[in-house]
C-alpha cells in the first residue's frame, strides 16, 4: 500500500562546535526536540549526569523497610510481575536484588495471559494468602488493582507496587514506587517497569551496604542488562534518563555473565559484544514475550534466572521453540485475517475468529495497521470469553472508541490512545459492538488518515552520504521510542542496474545515480513485488536509512531502502 511521506520542514538547531560530526545532526536533533543545550549531553550521555537518585522516589524508604522487615522476620515475599517482557524482566531484577540481600523466603508468581489476565485478581490474592504470603511486590501492575489490593490487606498482607501504567482517580492501599502518582517527587516520570524495579534494587543494596551486608560496590549495575531489554520492548521514550539507562544496559549486555541470557542471544542469533536495541527489539523482546503468549511467561523468567548451563539450554531451547509456535500461529492468523478483511471504504478493520488465541491478536491487529493504513482491532476467544485488541494511529483514540462502543457490553477494556485491550463475554455482543465501533470510526476519521504515514527526517542528496554521517547516526543510538533510527529522502536518481536477490528472489537491490552523477547501491528487503516501479532507466525518488554492512572483513556503507517510488 502507498504511504504519505511526511519530511520534516523544521529548522535546524544551533548546534555547539562536536568533532567529526555531520552538519545534518542539527536537524536530526530539531526533528527529534532535542534544544542546543542538550545536544552535548545526548551525544555523550554520562552516568554521573543521567542517573536520578533512587531515594528521590516518596516512598523508597518505606518500601525498603516493609522489604527488610519481612526479610528479618522469614516472612513469604511474592514478586508477582506482569506476563510481557517488561514484568519479566522487571520481576528478574528485584528476585536478583532480594536474594542479594538475603531474602530466602521468596518466590514469584506470573498470571497466565489468558486464564487469569493482566494484574493482581481476586483468585490470585486469596491463593498467596493461603500459602502464608505475607507481602506482595507488583512489578510492571497493580497500580489499577485498588480492589485487589484491598482484598489482599483485609487478608492481613501488605503490598507494594512497583508500575508505571496509568492510574484511576483512586490509588491502591499500598507503598507505592510510581513515577507520575500526584505528590511524587521522582524528576523522570518516562521509566519502564522493570527501570522502577531497578531503583528498588539500587535502594535495596544501599540499605543493605549499610546493614554490613557484604555487597560489592556497583552490584547492581550488573543487572543493567535486564533493564536494557524492557526499556526497548515497553516503547517507553529513548530520551533522558532512558538514554542513559540504555547505553550502559547495552554495555552490561554486551559482556553480561547472565548464562541464560546468553543462551537467549545466541539462539536469537545475534552477536554477543555487538548487541544494539534493534536486536532487542527484533530479536531478544519477542522470544521473552513469546513465553506468556504462547504458554506460561514464567518459562522467560526462569531463563532469565537460570544459574548453571545445563537449564539454560534447556530453558532456552524450551523458549525458542514457543517463539516458533508464535511465529507459525501468528502467520496463520494473518492469513485468515487476509481472507477475512474486505478492502473498502470503511475507516476501521474489524477482524475475528473464535479459533484465534487472544494472546497473539494485538500482533495482528498491529500487522494490520502497517499494512493498511486503517486503525484495527482483532479479536479471538478463550473459552467463552472474547479477548481483543486493538491498534491505532496517533489521531484516532481506540482505547476510547472502544469504551464508547462497548458500553455496555464490555466486561474490560483499557489501554492508551494508540493500542487498547477488551474482552466481552457474550457471542451476541459481537455483532453490535463491532457495528457501533465502525459507526464510531466513521464519524470520527478523515479519509486522509488512512494512509500509513512514513515520518523522513531529511531531503537530502546522495553526495552527503559518508562515513562521517554513518559515525553520527551511530552517535545517536540507542534507537527507540522518541528517537528512531533516521529517515532520509532523495529524489531523481536514475536506476542503473537493478536485481532481485534472496532465496525467494523477493529483495530488490539496485544501483542508483544522482544528476551530479554519484552512484550507490541500495538493498530493499521484501521490496521485490515492487520491482517494475523501480527498472532500469527509471527516475525514483527513495525513503532510506544509512548503516553498515560487515561481510567477510568488509565494512561498507548500506543504503537499506524502506520505500520508493516513481518521481513525478
């Protein structure tokens, strides 16, 4: 399908004088709202400057305390995380730092996605409470559960709530650790879970420092690495305290003595020393969240934690093939999806299936958008619930939309403005809510809307392509939410030569000249239906980003093309 380019018109910023920079980095920056004065510091994010005092947070003392007075006394610790990798690995982090600091009576616990849902229920709290929990920690949830919560102090436990996700007009009775709660003092309200984890695991060594516990000094900067891979797959913004936490979470990475984490890289297929965010994001994220989606996400959790090599191959062979089982279901669904989607004018796509798994229906609806331009939201069923999900552009809420039209008729629904979760019980309820959700749509999206929007950071020639603007880029990673990898356009080149390449013969690569009569070779993945726009003699104009590719000692500079078309 064809996509609006958007360039940005914006002016450049004033950028400080930076050695060995390109001159295209100020508008990089203005594109990316980074001021003048930042510059430096994005370019060279330092710990020393980046990282926020883990007892800024209103109530890291009383969480720390609660967490050392259960420890003293042998009392039940449950982490109970969330089923995405951000849960995951947010429970890894504070199992590590518990054990660190002596606790012993200590376990976790992760719902299952679809039997029991997202967070803390009441079946779950008066479970823990007959297995003599006395305290529990919520990683990456809770902070909605203010009835569960309640239910779980009647019981005589204490909570506390370790989340960054939105909150009601009510907050839960618990010790809160949550950047954006009214009243918290904490500077950067954008961490994900598993960040806020990591303050309590930063707390929780100094305490225990302070008790005489013999903890080496930067222990926990060793569990870095966790923190990398969710503050990637959680798609919270790349961008102040973020950044940092990032750089040096890669650097952990990049040497971690995590075994199953090693595992995990290499059955990804990625090269341990040279993981980046897109390797996460690509690589090492789905294979985490494949556990809860396709049986139990406790598998990823146990990986993560594996302390000898022996469980984490198996772990880590047990994780690989759940991530293949998704990929074939998933494909499955797509196909299905395909023959169930009727091209037309209506605004929004509305997919089902009472065979679909509700734990794989956000990554079609998200497909679906990609593809098509048009908000989506795909629903399966477990049992006789229906469980759906649903994504959209930046201009259309679907999270409201679909509480306004599942009035009624919802049991659940919730989310943000651009992907959103739902679930009803009754078959009947099918048809009308999704009648109601189109007439929603309707009325409230423009035609123009429904065209995928690939946002370019510059129109730029193909004589400014050099080493010196593939060091920059790299200066700008890592890549994330707030910060994607740059975009850039260039119109006019004539196709010189053009292939199609890869075993199924479905990649394009070509050469192309500007008029001043510099040429480059491009590399468009799955771009080889497309082949015809782009034959030899042809005048296109490319939507590109500018990397590396090193093959048998070589290094050279890759144009990978993302789209193009015929100039006008």
């Amino acid at each position: 399908m064809k996509k609006r380019w958007n360039v940005f018109r914006g002016e450049s910023i004033v950028m400080p004088s930076v050695d060995g920079i390109h001159p295209i980095v100020g508008t990089l920056f203005a594109r990316r709202g980074i001021a003048s004065e930042d510059a430096i510091s994005f370019l060279n994010p330092e710990w020393t400057d980046g990282i926020h005092d883990h007892w800024q947070f209103t109530q890291m003392h009383a969480a720390v305390d609660r967490m050392f007075l259960a420890i003293e006394k042998g009392e039940q610790i449950v982490v109970h995380g969330d089923y995405d990798a951000d849960g995951v690995t947010g429970s890894a982090v504070l199992m590590s730092a518990l054990k660190e600091v002596g606790a012993t009576n200590l376990e976790s616990y992760i719902p299952h996605r679809d039997k029991e849902g997202y967070g803390l229920n009441p079946t779950t709290v008066r479970y823990l409470h007959e297995k003599g929990t006395n305290l529990i920690i919520t990683v990456d949830c809770g902070i909605a559960n203010v009835d569960e919560i309640a239910l779980a102090r009647s019981l005589g436990m204490d909570v506390i709530v370790v989340d960054h996700h939105q909150f009601g007009d009510v907050l839960p009775d618990g010790i809160l650790i949550h950047p954006r709660i009214p009243g918290e003092t904490y500077p950067f309200h954008h961490l994900a879970a598993v960040g806020v984890a990591w303050k309590v695991a930063c707390a929780l060594c100094d305490e225990g420092r302070k008790r005489g516990l013999p903890i080496v000094e930067g222990w926990e900067k060793w569990l870095l690495d966790l923190v990398a891979i969710a503050t990637v797959t959680d798609m919270v913004p790349m961008v102040g305290e973020n950044r940092v936490l990032e750089v040096y979470g890669l650097r952990v990475m990049n040497k971690s003595r995590r075994i199953g984490l090693r595992k995990l890289i290499e059955l990804a297929g990625c090269e341990y020393g040279k993981i980046t965010s897109e390797s996460i994001a690509f690589g090492l994220g789905p294979r985490i969240n494949a556990a809860g989606r396709m049986d139990h996400a406790s598998l990823a959790l146990r990986l993560l934690l594996a302390e000898n090599e022996e469980d984490a191959d198996r772990l880590g062979h047990e994780l690989e093939e759940q991530n293949k089982r998704r990929q074939k279901a998933t494909a499955k669904m797509m196909e299905e999806a395909e023959v169930q989607f009727v091209a037309g004018s209506a605004p929004l796509a509305a997919l089902w299936s009472s065979e679909w798994s509700p734990a794989l229906v956000g990554l079609v609806a998200g497909k679906f958008l990609d593809r098509i331009g048009k908000p989506t939201i795909a629903i399966g069923k477990h049992g006789s619930r229906w469980i759906g999900s649903g994504r959209s552009f930046p201009s259309y809420d679907i999270t409201q939309a679909v509480k306004i039209a599942g009035e009624g008729l919802l049991t659940h629904s919730g989310g943000h403005i651009q992907a959103c979760g739902f679930s009803f019980d009754d078959d009947a309820h099918l048809p009308l809510f999704i009648e109601r959700l189109q007439q929603h749509a309707t009325q409230s999206i423009k035609e123009e809307d429904c065209v995928p929007l690939l946002e370019i950071d510059a129109d730029i020639a193909l004589e400014e392509i050099n080493w010196q603007l593939v060091e920059t880029i790299i200066r700008l990673e890592p890549f994330g939410e707030g910060n994607k990898r740059p975009m850039f356009v260039t119109r006019g080149l004539t196709v010189v030569s053009l292939d199609l390449v890869g075993q199924q013969q479905n990649h394009v690569r070509c050469r192309l000249r500007s008029p001043a009569g510099r040429t480059e070779q491009f590399i468009g993945f799955k771009l080889g239906d497309r082949a015809e726009e782009c034959a030899v003699g042809n005048t296109v104009d490319v939507v590109y980003d500018v990397g590396v590719n090193e093959w048998n000692g070589r290094r050279d500079i890759q144009c990978k093309l993302v789209d193009f078309r015929v100039s006008q």
